[in-house]
C-alpha cells in the first residue's frame, strides 16, 4: 500500500512534538535572528580540519500509512578525537549559564533528530550529541554531552513522528477532501459579468507561468472571485500549494471573507483564516504579555497542538471570531494561535504587513511551500505608499532625553547610552536650517554606532529589568520597549538603505525628528514577494498602469490588464463644477459648493460628498447646513472607531424617508472599499483633484523623480491624488442595475494631465458635453 508522504524539516517536527511552557513576554529580541547567526558563524570557525558546518541531511521514516521525509542542516558535524563522530547543535540565549542548565527538551530534540539520521545514513552503533549554548551579546558559551545508541536514537524518532502523526493524518484527509471539492467546484455565480471570465483566466495563466500580474479592473466587476476562484483551482491542480489574500484594510478583508463563504457554500472544503493585529486579538484589556499577568500565555506550548486539531477538524473559514471560541475553549493567546494556524492552512487573508513587512512577515513558511504560494494583493494601488512607510523608519528626540534621566543612576550604562544619542539629536538640530528642516543623500554615518550600543544595554534591561526603577520605563511612546522597537527599526532600515532614500529632519514644536525615507519602494517590495510563485496585483485604480508598475516593481516578464467595465456609459451622470477648490481659493468657494450639493440633492435619496481635508469638509458642512437646514446630513469624525463607521454606513437605507448627504474625506474610511449597492448611494461629489497636502515628503518625491528623469509633479502629486478621485467616485456604480450623479468639483478636472486621467466611462460622458 503507498504511504501518503509527508514532508517536514527537522525544527517543524521537533518544535511541534517538543515545545512546551509559555510564551515569552512581550518583549522579543529584534537583533535575535541576526546575534543566532553571528553566534554560529563564531562557533563554526573553531571547527578543525576534517570538521564539517551545515550539513545537509535527509531521512524518511514510516509510521502507520505515512512517510516521513525528514530534511535539515546539523551545524556541525565533528571528528572526534577517539574517530567518533560528534553532532554538534548551537542555541543562543540570553539567560545565564550555569552548571545546573540541563538543555531544553526540543533543543536536545533537534540534535538527536540529526545523530539518528547520520548513525541510519552511516551504519554507526552510536554517537556523540553535542548541545551548546552561548549567551547572547557575549561569546560566553556552555556544551552538554551525551552519548546515544542507534537503538535508542531509533526509538526516538519513532516516538517524535508518532506525535506529529495525529496532526499529519488530519492533513492528509483535509488534503484529499479539498481536491475533491474543487475538482467539482463551480463558479459561484449563473453567469460571468463582462470581462471577469478574461479576468480569471489571465490569473489562472499567471500563476501556471509563476510571473506576476497588475490588473486594472473596474469597481464592481468583482475583483475577489475573479481572483479567488482561478487560484482555488490551481490549488486543486497542485500548481499551487498556499494562497494569500492581502488587503490593506478591515473592510476588504470582510470581503474575502464572504467570497470564501460562497466557494464553501458551493461543496469546497478549504481551511482559511483571517489574521487581526495583536492589540485587536488580545482577550487582556491591557494587552500584557507573559505567564505572570496572562493565563493565555501561561503554559501555551503545553496546550497550543490540541487547540489546533480541535479547530481545524471542525472549521473550515476561521474568521477571528471562531478563533477567539477554540483559543478561550483550550486556554491559548488567540493571536498566537491565529499565526500558528495559518501555518497550517491553504489560505491566509491578512494585512500586506504579514508578506511585505520584514519585522512581521510570516518566518516560518516552508521555502518550498512558499515557492508555491500566490499573494492576491487587493487595492493594490495602496501598496506604493504602504511600502514606503514600511520602509522607512523615523526616531524622535524626546524619548531618549527621557530615558537618560530615568536610567543615570539605577542603570548607568543604559543611561548614558541614551544620552549619547540624545547628544546626536542635539547636533542635528544645529545642522538644520532657519526653517527647522534639514536633509541629506547619506544618514549620519555615527548613527548606527550610538544606536546599536543603546540597543544592546536595552535589550539586557528589557531582559532584566532594575528593580529600583521608580517609574516604569517600558510602555508608552517614550518607553524603552517602544523606544528599543524603534531604534531596531532605524537600525533595520540602515541595512537596506541606499540611492532610493534621502534622510531628512524636522524641528518639531521644541522635539527633533530624524526619518530615513523610503522614496521608492519598488525594490524592497520585489524582494519581500521575491520567494512566491506569483503576485496578482489588482485595483480598480491602477491608472497610469506605468506608474503602479515602476512603483512596485514589475519585471518585464510579468503582465499587464485593463479589463473594460461592465456597466454602460449611461449609468453615470458625470458634471464638472468648474470651481477652485486650490487652498488659496477655498473661502470664494464655499457657497459655490454648498448650492451645487444642494442641486445634487434635489432629487430624493442618498449622497456622499468627499473633501480634501477635515477643515475643508467642516467649513462647507458649516455653510450648508446653515442655509440648507431642511436637508439631514452625516459627518464623517476624526478617529472614528469600527461601531461608528458601521453606524455611519447603516444611515445609507434604500427606503430612507428623507434625503441623507453624508461629509466625508477623500482617501478616508468611506472613499475605499465600501459597497452600498442600488438606492443606498445615489450620488457622490468629489471635491478637488485630490492631491496631497504640499510638504517636505512630497517634495523630496517630487524631486528625487525629476532626477530620475520622470515628471516628479506627477509622480509624487498628481497620480496618487486622481487615484483617491477614482476610489471614491468606484462607491457609486456597483452592479448593472445602479444608476448615479458624479459631480466633480474642481476647473482642473477639464484640463490636463488630470482629464485624461479620470476613468474612460466618466471621461466620455465629459467630452460629449
């Protein structure tokens, strides 16, 4: 009979069958990763002559109708002195090392797991396995010994696959259940709207070749399913092994999520999860991390693999609110839990952070998973500016200077650590001009110095925190746990940085504020999607296609979409008001806006109009309302939270008795993502071209595209800005039924470069006027 093969590496199946206790606190090395190798690279150079580094081993072992394929790389592989030979694992730590230390379970796990595949691959009655560890930030280290048989070694391995078998029998069952499902799967719908067969089959092709894709496909095609269901059958194929759907907001997540609901509905079997952010997912109101203030953290190891076979037998879609059921049901941190499941499942639909962000990105996934795995990027337009922030890296003044005064007696070293960079600030403030603005090709070339040795006092802090501290140091803005996460940060962003950044400061009401700026993302955005077979890149506002694909990286290789709209030209009812609404103008256009929305209104029903600021909004709102009393209106609130956004949206009723014109801001909350159907919006005013408020960022873009030879106007202000014009105007028209009023509110929607920019639907109504 043939074993259903299951392959895994070393660490996977030994930190499954091994691990145990808690979770760690919530402060978490950054510099961890980078200190491991540093630590093995020293231990590896004491090696002699004869002694091998990172050797590649493989082993397969059957156990109840599987085959386990075992692969990983020993550190060491030494010839001893008797001619035995040694095997040889490396940990760090950051705790103390005594003559007590045994060694953790899972570490001594991981070296017998490599002593009995060499001692089956080379015949030996035994072997020597060598654990050593060495304290972080130090080359301190301690080895423990032990001696292993080849019968004990096998029983070992037999009993280390005999505990991951219950987890890989589910696996295997899940994974014939879901071809079979999608074998049979149909798409959800009776027919395709126009253009969305095209579309789903240039996604299906893309991801066959393992090229990418930058779609540009028109609101209310349906862009999810058009994507979702060719990558579910390429699943089903084998051509792909993961999916992730990545969105840039709460609401398009919502999305993927019911587009999933309607694959299930129709005889998929799947396991998908949605990932929320930590402080959302976290069951503690003050959010503390570790066994002595959280239950959940407590024991998690202990708990986590029962909690996971229990929800991936029973689930299919595991939205955070099923999450949050299993996570209370086996006592595990429900963030935690979400990411360990993800691991195990065939679709994650998640923030961009998850694959693009180097401090959050998933670890862990498989690199021969990963080479089979395609990221649909929705709202992809938003990932320009969401690279650059990811990129980037900024640090202020005040937290050191407030550090320093905490720490210069109970902590000296971390003390005047934080003074010398609190000194660097203080420089740097001279350096800039009489406007308080300084910037610069290079970044302070003492930086990295000052910050890696403030970095490494913190972490030793963080570690053992001094009990004559008075007043706590580690949470808040200029705290050490965030001030540490930030200077990681700045020290991560030294490493990348190159012709595509320019450093720059600001004089901020008495603070300094230094940021090594991302200018263009399109490098670092290939890199972090450069392990996935394929990216399909989509948004309703991908226009100029050029741009969005300089931006983000296109290869030449890699296609390019435009997928027509379904909806007739009719269905629009498109008028510029040929008012300034440029900053210097907005007092003269007040009234002119407010009896123009007064005549969009004129016919009953539901309307949005977006503005370019929150004062902008509020000084029309106050005008309109003041000679319009008789009309309801909403206003979109700085900083609103979820309950109110629903709120806001609910207002929108097909059957509402009177008029509703609700304020909202261009680019905000309510211009993305946001479906309101039929008689639920029946017309939008757009206020302005939407470009972004002039500033020194914009500026430096302006002026580093120029030199690139691009038109830097356009790159840094013109093209982002029609992008937010086009989202909020996509809210109108979402099926072939909808009928809507599009006014545009500004003279320079009539000229150039903005006119030809504008959507060919709208655009064409306004040339035949």
């Amino acid at each position: 009979m043939d074993h259903a093969e299951i392959f895994l590496s070393v660490r996977t199946l030994v930190e499954y069958a091994f691990s145990s206790g808690s979770l760690e606190p919530g402060f978490r090395s950054g510099a961890a990763m980078a200190e491991g190798t540093r630590i093995h690279q020293h231990i590896q150079k004491q090696y002699k002559e004869g002694d091998r580094k990172e050797v590649y081993l493989k082993a397969e072992i059957p156990y109840e109708g599987l085959l386990f394929i075992i692969d990983g790389r020993c550190d060491g592989l030494l010839a001893g002195e008797d001619g035995r030979l040694i095997v040889e694992e490396i940990k760090s730590i950051a705790g103390p090392l005594d003559s007590t230390m045994e060694g953790k379970e899972v570490h001594w796990a991981q070296a017998l797991m490599y002593a009995y595949m060499i001692v089956m691959d080379q015949e030996l009655p035994s072997i020597e396995v060598k654990l050593t560890y060495v304290l972080r930030g130090s080359d301190e280290q301690r080895s423990l010994y032990r001696t292993a048989g080849r019968e004990e070694l096998e029983a070992f391995a037999s009993e280390t696959v005999a505990r991951y078998a219950p987890f890989a029998k589910l696996k295997v069952h899940h994974k014939a259940r879901r071809e079979e499902s999608i074998r049979s799967l149909d798409f959800p719908f009776r027919d395709y709207r126009q253009g969305q067969r095209h579309f789903a089959a240039a996604v299906y092709k893309t991801t066959a070749e393992g090229v990418n894709l930058f779609a540009q496909a028109p609101t209310g095609i349906g862009k999810t399913m058009s994507t979702l269901f060719p990558a579910v059958k390429a699943l089903g194929e084998g051509v792909v092994a993961g999916i992730f759907y990545l969105t840039a907001k709460t609401v398009t997540r919502f999305a993927a999520q019911e587009a999933v609901l309607l694959l299930l509905a129709g005889s998929l079997h799947l396991h998908a999860i949605t990932l929320t952010a930590k402080e959302k997912a976290c069951f503690r109101e003050e959010g503390l991390c570790g066994k002595e203030s959280c239950p959940y953290a407590d024991g998690y190891y202990d708990r986590v693999n029962a909690a996971l076979l229990d929800m991936l037998e029973h689930e299919t879609l595991m939205t955070q609110e099923i999450i949050d059921a299993y996570a209370r049901r086996h006592e595990v941190c429900p963030f935690e839990f979400s990411l360990d499941a993800a691991y195990a499942c065939d679709m994650v639909i998640c923030d961009y952070n998850y694959i693009y962000d180097p401090r959050i990105s998933l670890k862990r996934l498989p690199e021969e998973r990963k080479k089979k795995t395609v990221l649909l990027v929705d709202e992809a337009h938003n990932l320009v500016d969401r690279g650059r922030e990811i990129f980037s890296a900024s640090l202020t003044k005040a937290p050191f200077l407030n550090l320093q005064r905490q720490y210069k007696t109970v902590n000296r070293k971390l003390g005047a650590a934080a003074k010398a960079v609190n000194a660097f600030f203080i420089a740097l403030r001279k350096s800039c001009n009489e406007d308080g603005e300084g910037h610069w090709a290079e970044y302070p070339e003492e930086l990295p110095q000052l910050l890696e040795a403030f970095a490494a006092e913190a972490e030793l802090e963080l570690s053992s925190p001094s009990s004559a501290l008075i007043t706590p140091a580690g949470d808040g803005e200029d705290g050490l746990l965030d001030t540490y996460y930030a200077v990681q940060g700045m020290l991560r962003t030294i490493k990348t940085y190159d012709e595509r950044y320019v450093t720059y400061a600001e004089v901020r009401r008495g603070d300094v504020f230094l940021k090594l700026f991302n200018l263009d993302p399109s490098h670092l955005l290939q890199q972090m999607a450069k392990g996935f077979r394929s990216q399909i890149l989509f948004s309703a506002t991908l226009s100029p296609m050029s741009y969005y694909r300089d931006m983000i990286g296109a290869a030449e290789e890699d296609y390019s979409l435009r997928v027509a709209s379904p909806f007739h030209k009719e269905q629009w009812e498109v008028s510029v008001l040929p008012v300034s609404t440029r900053y210097r103008d907005r007092a003269d256009s007040l009234i002119p806006l407010s009896d123009a929305l007064r005549g969009m209104v004129a016919r009953k029903g539901n309307y949005l109009v977006f503005f370019p600021s929150y004062a902008y909004l509020q000084n029309v709102f106050e005008v309109f309302t003041d000679k319009y009393p008789e009309i309801t209106t909403l206003v979109q609130g700085s900083g609103m939270g979820e309950q109110a956004r629903e709120e806001f949206l609910a207002s929108f009723r097909p059957d509402n008795p009177q008029t509703l014109l609700g304020f909202a801001v261009l680019g905000g909350i309510f211009s993305e993502g946001v479906d309101l159907p039929g008689d639920r919006l029946n017309g939008v005013m757009i206020v302005g071209v939407g470009l972004p408020q002039v500033g020194l960022e914009r500026n430096l873009l302006r002026g580093y595209f120029g030199s690139q030879g691009k038109n830097g106007f356009d790159y840094a202000y013109v093209y982002p800005g029609m992008c937010k014009v086009q989202q909020a105007g996509g809210r109108l028209i979402r099926s072939e039924s909808d009928r809507g009023i599009i006014v545009l509110a500004d003279d320079r929607f009539l000229q150039q470069p903005y006119a030809g920019l504008l959507p060919e639907e709208w655009r064409d109504y306004l040339i035949r006027t």
